[in-house]
C-alpha cells in the first residue's frame, strides 16, 4: 500500500510540474532545438522529455496528452517544437515531419518498394499468430511487392473498377430506401454509420464475392451488426495500445484479449465468404457453366500463380473490409459538411440535376462529369481528414529539416497540422470546394499537403473503389434529401481510434426532396 501511495504521489508530482511551475516545466517537457544552419543528428531533433522505458507515455498517462485527440497532440508538437519532431512511445522512436519539403525529398528518394509501418500492429502480430498471410498493409519488400503487382491491374485501372458500377448503384438504391424509413420524427437517422457500413459491405462483397450479401435484410441484422462492432472494437484497441506498453505481446491482457475476439469475427466472416465463393466458382467451372463475367475479381486472383490461398484470402478480406473504418466516416463527414454548408450543397445538387437530367441510374459517363462533388469530397478530405500520417521506414539516410535522419529510422508525415493553415489555403476556416476545380487556386497548393490515399507504389489500392462508392452514394442521397443540420446541435467532434471517426451520432436531417 504504502509502495502504491508513493508512485501515485510520485506522478501526481510530475503531473503538477509540467503544469505548473513555469521554471522547472521547461526540464520535464523538451530537448530544444538550436538556432542554427549545419547538419545535426538524430539526437538533437527537438521533442518532449523522455523518461525511462516509458518515453513519452508518462505524458498520456498523466493526462497531459489524450490518445483519442492524438491528432491535436500533432498540432500541440508542430507548434511547440517545430517541423520535425521525436516522439518516443516505450522503446519505439518516431520522428514526426511536418514540413512539405521533407515529405517531398522522402518521396522523391523512395524506390519501387518504399517500407512501411503497419497501421495497425496489432493486426500484424494476431495474423502472425494465427499463420494467416500479413496482407498488402504488413509486408514490405520483394513480398509486397509481388502482391502489390498481382492486384494493381484489378484494383487501381479505372475501366476495371467503373465495371462495377450498375452492382453498385443497385446496393446505393436500396440504402436511399433505408434512409427513407430510418428516419426518425426529426427526419435524423441516428444509425446512420451503421448503415452507411452495410452500404460499405455490401459494395465490397459485390466486388470480391460476386453476390449481394443481404445485409439490409431484416435477417441479417445481427449478424451484419456483429461484424460493424467488432470493426470498432479492433480500431479502438489498436489505437490504446499502440500508445502502452507492449504487454499484451507477451500476456494476454484484457484489451487485447478484446481485439483478438472482434478480429476472429472478422476474419472468420470473411475467410468463409471466401471459401464459398472459390467452391461456387468451382463447381461452376466443372459443370462448364462458368461464364466470363462470373466472379471477375475472385477469378483473376485465383489465376495468380505467385498467390496462395492465403494471399487471395487476406487481399480479399483488405478490399472487404477496410472501407469500414475509411469510407464510412469519410461519407459521414461528407453528409455532414454539406449539411453544415448549403450554398455548397445546393450547388452540388444543381450540378447533379444538369448532368443526370432527372434520370436516377447513373453511367460512368454521368459519374465521370461530376467535378464539383469531386471537388466537395477532396475539400471534406482538408477539413475533416480520416487519417494523420503516411508512415514510413527509411531505406537511406536523409537530411531532414537539416538533421541527418538515419536509414532504418520510422518517420511519420503528419500534414494535418497545415490542412487549416492560411499559409498554405486562402480561407482555410471556410468549406469552399470550388478552390480544387480546375482554373482555381488548387494548382497552386503545395501538392504534398493534401495527399488522402497515399504517395507512390505504396498508396491505397482501394482508392478507385472508395471514390466511386463515395460518389454514387452522395449523389444518390443528394438526388433524394436535402440535408440540414439543426442549429441546437453541437458542431461534429473526431475521435483518433487508429484512424479519425466521429465521436457521436451524426446526427443530419434528411429531408425528402
């Protein structure tokens, strides 16, 4: 007990000096950089004040910074130390980059096979232990390199994705009549991530099963609800345990005993649509009653020599579910910028009503004509972004902000900081899509500000598919509500859980057309 009271009184200490006392704060909180121009090293690089084994985690312990606000403690250590920045979490060092002109320089010296560090960690180490191929996300190397090649024509050729367009728009029909009958006396649908997220399977299953799953059917509710949860329960996790100390890689702690359970549901569900989908197009192929259009996407990865079962497996399972934690908020933020913005919206839905001509099913021709809801989407990517950095492992030394970065070292290029900057946007506080239309000020920005899916070989593979879902989706709605958000209700607030997401219901009034 009395151990126990002279820890708690030992922190509360630390807590009430980094706080407080102007004098000693100084000590606890940075290694500042000098006001010089030659080359420094690694060491130098300004960040907060590390303690033993911990590192910085004293910091989120303590209260001083909040893991599920880690985007503002970007901002708080732009703007306190400067654009590069060390952080250490535990043993791990990483060095944040905040300048244009750094993220520029590791891009250019990048090869064909630039190294990563897994979003998720996590996820890493449950497939590593269920022997379960890392997927695209958690290899690097000649191994990426040979998955990346086996999908790049599947899944990043606009003609290969634009096929799926009439599936698509078929699965976006039926949840316009889902929002229709959600709504609620005030017009709000408070499911609304949830079924923005069936939307989400639904599409992707489409994609990589060839079938419709059912997921707004009554009968499926469960089931689909199970899966949405346990998608929740893994970002979450990821995120509090990325900032702990890494127990949980050596005993089962209840956290992790969490993720592991959420991520069975997720990979069991998917390995089995998986199976049934490679027996189908079996049997079919044995009763030579296969046709060319038949699982184009399950067809094409099967005929892959250089894939295993395994590889075809969890390639399926990225595309399946990773629109989950990236498109779904992504749509809610959208919904909710236009909601909040209605000179925008009403602009959009001119747009819409000139290029479609009142018809409701949409051609690629249509889609492909809609510049100024493109241009809304990348402007709700700058003020309501759904991820904080593109992270990398270097493969040479760098010269960084002056400082000389060593090969091997995990940097993390974190441009958020600048997405309301009035140095690098004009009216950075105000929502104007019109500055990425063509002719406008969106030449002129530093174009590795704004980089939503990634930089290079090692961008999202799924992009295609997230901007056309995002597409048909805001188009369809838009086609069908007016969207309004209540003057009572508070301003929408992100939460970091791996990557950004509402932290409450969002909670837009549709109202039919």
């Amino acid at each position: 007990m009395m151990l126990k009271l002279r820890w708690k009184s030992h922190f509360l200490c630390l807590r009430s000096i980094y706080r407080l006392d102007p004098c000693k704060k100084k000590f606890f909180t940075e290694i500042s950089a000098k006001d010089n121009t030659h080359t420094r090293p690694l060491s130098e690089i300004p960040g907060p004040f590390c303690l033993p084994v911990l590192g910085n985690l004293h910091l989120y312990k303590l209260g001083i910074y909040n893991v599920l606000k880690y985007h503002e403690v970007l901002d708080q250590l732009y703007h306190k130390y400067g654009p590069i920045v060390k952080q250490k979490i535990g043993s791990k060092t990483i060095i944040h980059l905040f300048s244009p002109d750094d993220a520029k320089t590791v891009y250019y010296n990048e090869d064909k096979t630039p190294f990563v560090v897994p979003l998720q960690e996590t996820i890493q180490i449950y497939r590593e232990r269920g022997e379960y191929s890392p997927g695209l996300g958690n290899t690097n190397g000649e191994t990426w390199y040979r998955l990346r090649n086996a999908v790049r024509h599947l899944m990043l050729q606009p003609r290969d994705v634009q096929g799926y367009l009439p599936g698509v728009q078929s699965i976006a029909n039926d949840l316009i009549e889902t929002l229709h009958s959600k709504r609620d006396s005030k017009n709000q649908i408070i499911t609304l991530q949830d079924e923005l997220g069936k939307y989400s399977q639904e599409a992707s299953g489409f994609v990589c099963f060839d079938r419709r799953l059912g997921y707004f059917s009554k009968d499926k509710q469960k089931h689909v609800k199970d899966i949405l949860d346990a998608n929740h329960t893994v970002f979450y996790n990821s995120a509090l345990l990325k900032f702990s100390l890494p127990f949980y890689k050596y005993l089962n702690t209840p956290k992790w005993n969490q993720l592991v359970a959420a991520e069975n549901i997720i990979m069991s569900n998917a390995i089995r649509l998986v199976n049934e989908t490679i027996e189908n197009l079996s049997a079919l192929e044995s009763r030579g009653e296969l046709s060319n259009d038949q699982f184009p996407f399950m067809k094409s990865l099967l005929a892959k020599k250089e894939l295993s079962r395994e590889d075809v497996t969890v390639i399926t399972l990225s595309l399946y579910s990773d629109g989950l934690s990236t498109t779904v908020p992504s749509l809610l933020f959208n919904i909710y910028c236009l909601a909040m913005n209605q000179d925008v919206q009403e602009t959009a839905y001119k747009e819409i009503c000139e290029v479609t001509k009142g018809s409701k099913t949409l051609t690629v021709s249509m889609v492909n004509q809609l510049s100024y809801l493109r241009a809304v989407i990348k402007e709700t990517f700058r003020v309501l972004p759904n991820g904080v950095e593109i992270a990398r492992i270097l493969k040479k030394d760098l010269l960084l902000s002056n400082f000389l970065v060593p090969a091997e070292t995990a940097i993390n290029i974190n441009m958020n900081v600048h997405y309301k900057s009035d140095e690098f946007f004009k009216d950075p506080h105000i929502f104007r899509p019109d500055r990425w239309m063509r002719g406008n000020e969106g030449s002129s920005i530093n174009p590795f500000i704004l980089i939503p899916f990634g930089h290079g070989t090692r961008s999202c593979t799924g992009k295609r598919f997230a901007e056309q879902d995002m597409a048909v989706v805001l188009c369809k709605i838009l086609q069908n509500f007016k969207l309004e958000y209540p003057a009572k209700e508070k301003p929408l607030e992100v939460v970091y859980k791996t990557l950004l997401f509402p932290k409450d219901p969002v909670r837009v009034q549709f109202v039919p057309r």
